[in-house]
C-alpha cells in the first residue's frame, strides 16, 4: 500500500471520528480538556496458507503483499469516551466484533456502544467471514478480536491532549 493510500485512510478515520464525537458529546466540549490517542497494529497471519476473500472465489495465498493493520483512535472530553477501530478486511462478523468489544470493555472500561469497529472492504485480507465460497480461515478468526483489543487498549494507553479546529475554503 502508497503512503497516500495510508495517509487517506487515516485522514477519513479521523473526520468521522470527529463526527462521531461531536454528535456523542455536543461540539461545545471540543474546547474543553479534549485527549486523543492513536494506535496502528499489524493484523498479518501468522501462518500460511490462508483464505482470502473478496474475489469471484475463495482463494489461498502464502505470503503477505501489504501489511493489514488495524487502525484505532480513542478521543476522550468532558468524561466522555469513544474508540474507533478500522480493520484491513474485507467482511467483519459480528462474532468478531462484539468479542473485540467484550476484550475492550474489560481491558479498558470501555462499553461495547461506545466502540465503533468496521472494515476497509479489502479484497486482500484474511477470510473471516465464509462468502463467495470462501471458508472461514478459523485460527486468524480466532486471534482477530485481541488482536482489535490490544489496537484499542494501546491508543487507550496514548491518550493525550489535543486541539480540535475547524477551516473553510
């Protein structure tokens, strides 16, 4: 992946973060004691073969081309918390997802309707979600909600002032 196709990524995570935030909480605690804390983990199998999903049908490689990461932002103002997790895979289960937030809820106190965890849509990542005739590649399915967890828990742990501002053109 281009570090432009990176810095895009992060930049989207970022605005709807903000989004996300300033309709949680009310835009006027933006100027108060506002805290981020950011995260990038590599989600890459462990081991090989895998499935990889997201193509006509399942198929299997042996190697990693890109690194896939889970991306995490935590924001934190006037005693409000929310955390965001955006995951280089194609299809996320809910299997998947409510584990993260049940891992995140205990490392961190975090409730599982203040995480927000969804996927990029690659058509390169590990299968954990049988489609398009593709199974299940069960011991990464498995690790993925840690893996997710530790993502969060690590931002979590970065939490640190920050500035929120806005522009126009």
């Amino acid at each position: 992946m281009q570090l432009s196709q990176i810095l895009m990524k992060t930049m989207m995570q970022g605005i709807f973060a903000v989004l996300l935030f300033s309709c949680c909480i009310g835009a006027e605690a933006w100027s108060q004691d506002l805290k981020a804390g950011a995260f990038a983990r590599s989600i890459d199998p462990q081991t090989f073969p895998v499935w990889v999903n997201g193509g006509i049908a399942g198929q299997k490689t042996d190697r990693v081309h890109d690194t896939l990461f889970v991306r995490c932002l935590v924001l934190e103002a006037s005693g409000h918390k929310v955390a965001i997790a955006v995951v280089d895979n194609c299809i996320l289960p809910h299997e998947i997802t409510d584990a993260a937030k049940t891992i995140i809820q205990k490392r961190t106190g975090l409730p599982p309707q203040c995480v927000l965890i969804a996927a990029t849509h690659t058509h390169s990542a590990v299968s954990v979600a049988g489609v398009h005739g593709c199974p299940v590649q069960d011991d990464y399915a498995k690790e993925l909600p840690g893996w997710i967890a530790d993502g969060i828990a690590s931002a979590n742990d970065r939490l640190q002032p920050a500035q929120y501002g806005t522009a126009s053109v």
